[in-house]
C-alpha cells in the first residue's frame, strides 16, 4: 500500500472523506455565527445532515439529505452539542 492512497485503502471512508465537497461548499459560504471549536455553524450543520432539497446554491453543490427522521431531533441534537453537555442518544439504533 503506498501513503498516498490512503483513501483507496479503507474498508469505508469517513464522513469527512466521503462528503469533502459538500463540507468545504458550507465552511466556505456560512457567514453566520460559529460556536468555540467548530468549523461550521449551526444552520449550516443542519443544512449538511437533512440536505437542501435537491436544489444548489449558486455557490455550491446539492447537499445530500444523510438523516430521515424526526427533524426535530437533529435540531435538539445540534443545541444540546452547542452547550457544555453532552449528547446522549438513547433507543434502538437505526
């Protein structure tokens, strides 16, 4: 295996490497405001996880919906992230 293909090397890439595009488009257009030690806002953490309905900006890519569900959770989800608590998700996965 050579250091440079790395990413051909994993069994599953990481949300990182498998949404690049679509992670770089939002840092690169959120204007709103950012909490300590995140990249991105949350309106634009939101706007990653449930998608922008198929349609681009003009500044960037479609952004996939990558969660199909109760909306309201992902938006307790990002406030309680923002705190100084933690996260705790309880339930069956999946």
């Amino acid at each position: 295996m050579e250091k440079g293909n790395v990413k051909e090397a994993m069994l599953r890439p990481t949300a990182e490497v498998r949404y690049r595009e679509e992670l770089d488009s939002l840092v690169a257009t959120d204007k709103d405001p950012r909490p300590p030690g995140w990249r991105m806002s949350p309106s634009a953490v939101r706007r990653f996880i449930l998608g922008n309905d198929g349609k681009a900006s003009g500044k960037g890519p479609v952004i996939e919906r990558k969660f199909h569900g109760d909306v309201s959770m992902i938006d307790r989800a990002i406030v309680t992230l923002m705190s100084n608590r933690g996260l705790l998700l309880v339930g069956e996965p999946g």
